[in-house]
C-alpha cells in the first residue's frame, strides 16, 4: 500500500503532538450505513432521563438523572457487543478488540450529562451515534484493525472532568469544585463509581490511541443559514477571558453637570462598541462578547464611579485573539486618556485553540461527499471532549446542523435526518481510519 | 411704605401656589454678621455624632447618632433663646414670636441626617446655620416682626419624611418602608419621639409660613469652578426615572456568528451613548444618568438576551425633561428597528420641579451684594426638603461651594469661610424678608 505522511496543520498551538500517523489509500467502495431509525429511538430512550416539563433535558452530572443515563448507555454498549468498563475518573469505555494485534485503538464518543436546562442533542448525539457505529460493524460482522473505545466522558458540561482526567489536565483542586449537582467533582466521581484517589491510572498513554473522532451538533447555525448537511470541523477554538475594571469616579446625578463627569458606565458603553467594532472589523470568523457587567454604586441617583465587565475573545489561531485583543487594549486606552477614566485588563482563563488533524479532515470530508452530503470546514466555537484528546491523539470533529443555531436549551434541535447522516459519516470515517491510519 | 408685588416665576410646575406675599422697600443699612467661630465650632461638635474612621458621618435617621445629634440640636435652639418643641412626625422646631401679632412664620431650617457613610455639611449647614441667625438675632436683643421657626427636618435622606409629613405629601404606605437603620419609616417616627398614628396634626396651614428659606452646600462643583462665593438657587429640578428593558435573545458566544447575535448589552451600550448625546446635544442644564444595569443571564460565555437599566433625568423644568426623553426614545426606536432589539420604558418616579420665588432669590442676591460676596443664579440638581414645603409657602434657597463638587462622601467639604458666608446671607435674607413680607 502507498503510503503519504499526514500534514499537520500550521496554526496548531499546540506543538506537543507528534506527527506519527500516516495515510494510506483507501479502498474505493460503496459508503456503509448505520441504522437510523434505531439510533434515533435511542436518542429519544435516553432524553427520558432528566426530561424536563418544557421537552428540554436536565441531566447534571452526578445526578440521578445522569446516574439513569449512565446505565442505559452501558445497556446499549453491552448490545452492540461492546466489553463495558470504566475508568477510575468515572468515563464509560466501550472495547472491542481488533484484528491485528499491539495496534493502538480508533476512539470516538462523546459526553451524555447536560446542562442545567440543556437539550436533548449536545453530547448524546456523539455518544449515541458512536454506539450506533460499533452496532452497525457488529451487525455486518465487521472487525476492524484496531481495536475500537467507544467513550462516554464524564462531567463535560461542568469542566470537560473525564476528558482532561485522560489527558492529564485535570488538577487536584477542581475535585473540590462543587458543581451544579450539589457535589464536588470528586464526590460526584465516587457517585458514579470512580475514585478521585487514583486518577493517574485515568491518564492515557498517546501511543496507545491512533485517532479521536466526535460526532457533535453544531451549537451555531452557520450550516443551517448555509443549507449545509455536515460541517467539517477545523479546528475547536481558543479562548480568552480578561476582568476589565472601569475607574471613574461616583457623584451626585443631580448635582454634577454633565461636563464634570467621570462615568464609568458611559465609558463601559463605548467600550463595549469598540469591541463590536474591532472584532467585526478584521476579517476572519473571531468572537468577542462582553456577557457579565456590574456597575457601582448602581443606584439611578448616582453617576456610576467603577464597572467591571468581562471581556471574552475566540479564534481558531491564538495570535488572532491577541491580535483582537491589543486591538481594544489600545482603543481603550486612548478612551482612557480622553474622558479621564481608568481601564485595567486581569486575563482569568485560557482554553488553548485545538486544531483537528488535516488528515481526518479529508476522511471525513471523503466520506460526507461518497454519502452524497454537502459539506463545509467551519471551527467549532465551543469546547468539546476532543480538545482534551488532541493532547494525546490526532482528533476529527463532524457536526451536524442545530436548527434555528439554538443550544444550551430546551428548544436545542436537530432533525433525525441529520442526525443519520452525522451518524454516516462518523461510521465511514472511522472505517477509512481503520484503513489509512497505523 | 410702598409696596410693590411678588412676581411668581412663570416656570412654576407649582401652579397651587398664590402669590400672597408683598414686597415692601428694604431699609438701607450695613449688613448684619453672623458669629463665624461660633458656627464651625457648632459643626464640629455636631460632627462627632455618628463621626467614622474616614472622617465622614454615619448619621442614618433613627440611629443612635441621629438621636444624639438632634438631642445636641435642642440644646443649641434653647441657647439661642427658642422655644424648643416637636411635631407628631418628630420635627424640631425652634420657635421666637414676633412683634406683630397674628402674622404668619418665617421658617428657615435643614436637616441633621445623613446618608450612610455621608459627610459634615449636608443638612448641618442650613440647621445649625439657621440656629446660628436666632441665636446672633438673640444676641443683638432682635426680635422680628414675624415669629420665627427654626426647622430641622426629620429623615430628609430617606425620603424627606418630616418635610412630606408637614406639607401633607407623606403617604400612609410609606411608614411601612425600611430604613437604613433598620425601622421602618413608622417605627422611626415613634424612636425620635413622634406618633405616626396621628401626621395629620403635622400638616401645616399655608396661611401660618410666610416664607421658607434653606441654606445648603452646593453638592455639585459649579461654585467651585467659577470662584462664586453665594449660589442664588432657581428651583428645584423634577426628576422623572424610568426602568429600561432591552430584548434581545441570549445565545451561544462561542458558536454564535457576530453578524447573527441580538446582543441586548451592545443595544444598551449605544442606548447609553445614545443618552449622553442627547441630553448634552440640547442647550441647557439638564442632567441625564443611567445608574444601574444589569445584563443577563450574566455569563462570560453568553450574549447577554436582556438587559435592565436605570434612566434618570433632570431639570428645572418639567417639559423639558419630556422633551430629551421623547428624544432619547425616537432613538431607541430606530435602534431597535435596525437591531432586531426592542427597547420598552417604564416610569417609575417623578418629583415635580419647585423653582423659588423671584421675590426671595432678590433679596438672596441683594444681601449677598451687601455683604461684597459674589453670587450667581443657578438650579439645584438635588432634592431638599425646601422642595416640600414650596407645596405651603414661597421658597428661596442658598448655596455655598462644596470643595471638589463631592457630596454623599466623607469627603463632602466646605471651607470655614464659605460657611459663614452662606450664614450671613441667610440673616439677611431673614431680616429682609421680616421686612418685605407681610
């Protein structure tokens, strides 16, 4: 077989992985498919547990709703010939061996805990789908090379806890986090029957995992405003989020024309503009939002003398997002000097931007157009498991349309036909892994 | 003597008032001195009650220092030869008959209560400066044609409750209300030793106040910046306040394109501009203040889908303050039209403007030309509780400069000497209105 090395993206960030994969041919035949009507069945099954009044999901992890969707999700593994297990960080890992021995194993899944008020589709449809693909490879008595781990992470929603217990990132403090359940990470890790004393033996070791593949909805609605089928997802974003305080000074409202004014809400309002401005006025598909603002005293009698507001940035490329950044540092100081009004920056959190692997990129590109689907390379603007594995592994992500760009709701939908084809296409990705990769 | 008649202010806003008061010629003689030593050190004593670490007052009707302080206030109204009582509502009031029997009272007077953390000179000034003028008139063995009644108002920073009670604008509702100390308004009342089952008795005759006049630091930086010794106050400005709510929809600020968002904190943003541009765009005095806001649901990672603020505005007359707001509202209108945003308004104060009497700020100016004191005619952007009892009688009110324009602070400030030129110009005004009125 031809073999050609695997091109890793430029604008990585994350210059740990290795490229140790290569690419073989693969072979040209027609497109395997998963059985729809039984995956989305499934779906409905499992949006039963945490169902909420309003047909949205209230699944936390560490709940008991959660506690549910654990054990089903186990019964559907077990019936798609799937060895069950979990590692000591509460993730459920779905095993089946492969043909050739000492391979490292093809992983793909997802997350099935929810926000509070979430929806039926993020996360479950990774998960779903994933066992959808291992129960089609066991229906068509299909062994693969490499042994298969169908994974569904815990605790996504509250801090990606199982993905990063994986790779390593998750920190011994977090387990004191309470979460929206009512318990800390680390109880709510005995509640599922791990044990937050021994989540070494969690971290995965890269050699033993060829590939990461996640099915996902969208979240936006880019490919529904597009009329698009599959997004080929480039890349999960990286994310900054900065405190900015805005010093002015309170005084009387009554009292103090409006030419002897520090206010620092006034300040604020032109600086959430320049914002706006200066994220829509470079090309490219950046965000900035400022989502939190407080303004102090906050009476209506008194001019505001101090706002804190946070600001947040998010691109595929982290020198964008510093070039956003500087972008506004250096408007708002020029604000500054004009109305006498002070700004300050304090960055509180990173998430590193997580390229995908060009070379899954092309399967699943491959696989969408010999479905027949249109498709589209689009980042992922939220975070996903797979940001945590590309640490260990080249990842892949395929989503799906959201309908109406809604999620983090009970109105979150994704229609079942879409829902199928995501399904394809993570079936005959994998396939072609299977093939191309050692 | 001739006699000549009062012009009301055509501004009035006040249109229950009749104008019932004649002006006589003032007799020409040099102006009369209050006791300057005697007034700071007054201040200072009255300071000590409720005195905070921060060198401010922490004088909150009804706490232990507000009792202190009007216990202080009683024994300087005895030394200056008044007669000392107390309405139901719990007023003080220092009263001296006149000469002439039968005639109406000339009442001057303030308040000794602060807001929490609050400074020396808002309310002191005007009630131990008006004490000061019985007690200099005692001292030149004076007696006026008129009595007199030296007020000090009870809980004039929350709420103006003895002023409201005497011009009969306190609502039975009201003495439900918490204050800062911790009593409700009613509660109050009874601690300072008035019954608020019986405010009607509080409520004065029109036909028994010939005129009401207040001395008060400026609480803005006017005075300040244009080096003027006295402020001749036009009126009282109306206030009007609204709650503003912004619609948008929250969404994702991950995967949520910018050019797809109704960020409802970006339409707040311009509406704030929105509102600094008009209000400074109009000729005049008029104040306009967002002081509160609040976006939610408050995340750094959501597009804010609502947003509540605070609009304020103020100005000596009331159509004027109707006019920036039908402005400021035909804006948002258009904003909300080209945003997919809706703006919706909702009133929820109003104070009615109180301008002076044209007659009253006369001889305000006069006696400051008399006294070699600059003076300049200027609105009062705060509330007072001259505002109330301008429901009973003409009102005239007198500035000194506030260092800084700082007020409602610790830091609130007013040099030794301004204080004894608000005092001699409160004495004679008194003495020229004794004569004037009748």
């Amino acid at each position: 077989m031809n073999r050609r090395q695997f091109v890793q993206c430029a604008a990585t960030g994350l210059s740990g992985i290795s490229i140790r994969s290569a690419l073989k041919t693969p072979i040209t035949s027609e497109p395997l498919h998963i059985n729809g009507p039984r995956l989305n069945r499934h779906l409905d099954e499992l949006a039963e547990f945490g169902q909420t009044q309003t047909g949205g999901v209230n699944r936390i992890a560490y709940s008991e709703a959660d506690l549910q969707g654990r054990e089903f999700v186990r019964g559907l593994m077990r019936e798609a010939g799937l060895d069950v297990a979990s590692d000591t960080a509460g993730n459920i890992i779905g095993r089946r061996e492969g043909t050739e021995s000492g391979m490292p194993s093809l992983m793909f899944g997802s997350h099935i805990d929810s926000v509070p008020q979430g929806g039926n589709y993020d996360g479950p449809l990774g998960s779903l789908g994933a066992i959808e693909v291992a129960q089609t490879l066991a229906g068509h008595n299909m062994v693969l090379r490499h042994p298969i781990d169908v994974v569904v992470f815990q605790n996504e929603e509250g801090g990606k806890t199982g993905s990063r217990a994986m790779s390593g990132e998750l920190e011994p403090e977090e387990l004191a986090l309470v979460t929206h359940s009512g318990h800390t990470i680390g109880e709510g890790i005995r509640i599922i029957g791990g044990d937050p004393e021994y989540l070494d033996s969690v971290r995965r070791d890269p050699a033993g995992i060829v590939a990461y593949v996640e099915l996902h909805i969208e979240q936006g609605g880019l490919l529904e405003n597009e009329q698009i089928e599959i997004g080929v997802v480039a890349g999960i974003v990286g994310i900054k989020r900065w405190r900015v305080t805005i010093d002015g000074f309170a005084n009387h409202a009554g009292t103090t024309p409006m030419s002897d004014r520090q206010d620092a809400l006034l300040a604020a309002a032109r600086f959430i503009e320049t914002v706006n401005r200066v994220v829509t006025g470079m090309p490219g598909r950046q965000v900035g939002t400022v989502g939190q603002i407080e303004a102090s005293p906050g009476a209506p009698n008194v001019i505001p003398g101090q706002v804190t507001l946070s600001l947040e940035i998010r691109d595929l490329e982290m020198h964008k997002i510093d070039r956003v950044y500087q972008a506004i540092e250096t408007e708002s100081r020029e604000l500054a000097e004009a109305t006498k009004i002070q700004f300050s920056f304090d960055q509180f959190y990173l998430s590193r931007a997580a390229p995908t692997d060009e070379g899954i990129r092309q399967l699943v590109g491959d696989s969408a157009a010999e479905l027949g689907l249109s498709a589209l390379r689009m980042p992922s603007g939220a975070g996903h498991d797979a940001q945590s594995i590309a640490l260990l592994a080249p990842i892949g992500m395929i989503f799906i349309p959201s309908v109406g760009g809604i999620s983090h709701s009970p109105q979150e939908f994704s229609r079942p036909e879409d829902v199928v084809n995501g399904a394809d296409v993570l079936l005959n990705t994998v396939l072609k892994l299977d093939e191309a990769f050692d």
